[in-house]
C-alpha cells in the first residue's frame, strides 16, 4: 500500500502540531510545510522533519491531501485551490469565515469527489468517544469553555474560536432544527467578542445552554448533558466523564417516592448514588486527539468512508455561530440605542432645569433663588 503524500498548510501553532503528528502517522509521507513567512516554515518543517515551501502550489501534482491550518479569512481560497485539484482537504475550525464560503467548499468537494474533513477536534477527546453512544436523548445541554487571552485567532470572535467546538458536539447529539437562539457577547481587548453566551432551542424541546471566554483568569472546558436516560458530566481538559443512569425502579409505573415509608425514604437516601442513580467514573483514557483526527482523516480517504467530521457537520456549525453572533450584534444595537436614548434624556432634563433657573421671573423662583437671580 503506497503511502498518501500529504503537507501542511500554515506553519503556526496549530500548524507545526499537525506537521509534527503527520510525520509520525503510520501510512503517511508528510511531504512539506508552506508557509510564506519563512521562519514559521523553517521551524514548522523542522520540527517534523520534512521539506518548507512558501507557496503550497508549489506542491500541487506532489501531494493526494492536504491539512488546512491557516488564518479563517483564508480557507475559503486554501481549500478551495486543492478540492479542485482533487487534493482531499482537512480545514481547521471554523470550515471558513461565512456560511456562504463553507457551501462553495461543501459544493465542490462533492463534485470533485475528494474527501472534506473539518476540524472540530473535540469529538476525538478519549472522554467524549465512549460517552457519547451511552447519552441517550438530550433534553438539556450546559457548556463552559474558557481560557486566557493566547493572541492566537483573534481575526474571529470567541464564538468561531471557541464556542464553534460546543456548538458542534450539541449538533452532533441533537436531531432536530435549531428554533430560536438568543446570544449576549462583549469585546474586551480587540475588535471582537472574547467573551459570549448563546441559549439555543431546538424544535424537539431540547435547550443548549452554552458559555465561552478567552479572557479567564483559568481554563475550563466542560459540558454537562441532562437527557431521557440520565446524567452525563464530560471534563475536556481532563479527558474524564461521569455517567448517571436512573434505575429501573425510578422509570417502573407506579413508583411513587412520597408514599415510601420513612425507613424506605432513608435506605432511598443512603443508596442514591449506588443503587437509584448509580454513578459510573470513566478512567481518564491516554490519547492524542489530534493525532485520531489526522488518523480517521487518512482513513476515510484509503476507504472512501465519510470522515467522522464532514464538511456538511462543519458548515452546520457555522451557521448556527453565524446565527449567534447575529443576535449579539442585535444586542449590542439594542444596548446601543438604549444607552444613547438615556444620555438624550439626561442631557435635554439637565438643559431643561438649567434654562428653567437662569430664564424664569425672579417671581417664578423660590425666595433663596430670587436673591441668587437678581
């Protein structure tokens, strides 16, 4: 089996990890790192000992995939270069910067047949593998990812750079149109939102309650999943999950927990979380969830499979972030107008009361005013 010759596009953080891993995949050839700035080729290359170009054409009729790792503003031309050359593409998250650019890119690798993988990483976490299949029907989702400012993808707000992850992996369980999002976000150090919550209602009912912030002061990444069979707790950071399932006890007909008698109400208390709502600790699981997606990417293109992220999975996310940060902007509007309309008012009773004390017959005022008047 001849090994798949693939590069990586964009020598940054994100970048030189990809390079790295890909050098080490069994089946792979990492054939070269393009970046146009030199020292980030140079040190990207280098560290996965490989070749640098500055110009990824350059590779063209060299490679058979490419990783996308390049500013957002750029994946929508990136990727699009290679699709059409029938080079099968992995992008990073977000798949681009519009939903329209996503559609192009969706669009074209269906009609060139090549093989489109989004990057939404966290559904390779070693904790949300084996707990998503055991979930069941969400009825309530809650998320919190955060962190400190890194200056790394600030040319998009903190709902592409971060929040884009839970939105993906609230799709990923949910089968049914999102109905209703309202969204409140607010730009601290650059021109962009670094911090935003979204609630978002789907059609079914189920309610997606989700937080993020790349101004924290420590970083989190958790989501906790209340569904029709229980209680699920995921820690990304720490690659762990908690499982709650309700005995059968609690579902049979009849069961009646008021009419317990007060020792049965105890021995109730006592065994809660053994025997009612038992609790299952997941181990933390070794892995590389980077290096699972560069896996099942490599995969898909040996077998023709759908990647386990597909392009059609990340526009969808995209549109709901789109959605969100529309709503954000209303908000801002909405505070905007509000906040000018008080200052209209404070200013025009100020002008108000002074133009009544300097203009008004010395009759007209109070006998302390009359003296300050004349």
């Amino acid at each position: 089996m001849n090994a798949l010759r693939m590069a990586v596009i964009g020598g940054g953080h994100l970048g030189r990890i990809h390079a790295r891993l890909l050098a080490d995949t069994p089946g792979v050839q990492l054939v070269a790192v393009a970046d146009p700035i030199a020292k980030s080729r140079e040190e990207a290359a280098a560290g996965a000992r490989t070749d640098g170009v500055a110009d990824y054409r350059e590779l063209f009729g060299r490679i058979d995939a490419a990783v996308v790792a390049t500013p957002t503003a750029t994946h929508r031309d990136v990727a699009l270069d290679l699709i059409e050359r029938g080079i099968h593409t992995l992008v990073e998250k977000p798949i681009t910067s519009t939903s329209a650019e996503a559609e192009v890119l969706v669009a074209a690798a269906r009609r060139r047949g090549v093989v489109l993988q989004v990057g939404h990483v966290e559904r390779f976490n070693p904790a949300w593998k084996p707990l998503s299949a055991e979930i069941g029907k969400p009825r309530y989702i809650e998320a919190l990812r955060c962190g400190p400012y890194t200056f790394r993808s600030t040319d998009v707000s903190v709902v592409l750079d971060l929040m884009v992850h839970d939105v993906d992996l609230v799709l990923s369980l949910v089968d049914s149109p999102v109905e209703r999002i309202d969204a409140v976000g607010h730009a601290v150090i650059g021109p962009h939102e670094d911090l935003a919550n979204a609630r978002i209602q789907f059609a079914d009912g189920t309610v997606a309650n989700l937080s993020a912030s790349r101004v924290s002061y420590e970083a989190e990444r958790r989501m906790r999943i209340f569904s029709s069979s229980g209680f699920a707790s995921v820690d990304f950071a720490a690659r762990t999950s908690t499982l709650v399932n309700a005995a059968v006890q609690l579902t049979a007909a009849g069961f009646d927990a008021a009419a317990l008698s007060p020792e049965a109400k105890n021995l109730f208390k006592e065994r809660l979380f053994s025997d009612v709502l038992p609790i299952r600790r997941l181990p933390a699981v070794d892995g590389n969830a980077i290096a699972e997606e560069l896996l099942d990417f490599a995969q898909s293109i040996r077998t023709g499979s759908a990647p386990r992220v597909t392009g059609e999975q990340g526009l969808a996310a995209l549109t709901v972030c789109e959605a969100i940060g529309e709503q954000i902007a209303r908000q801002n509007q909405r505070e905007a107008v509000a906040h000018d309309a008080h200052d209209d008012a404070t200013t025009h009773d100020a002008a108000a009361q002074h133009a009544a004390t300097t203009l008004a017959h010395p009759a007209m005022l109070p006998a302390g005013d009359r003296r300050a008047a004349g």
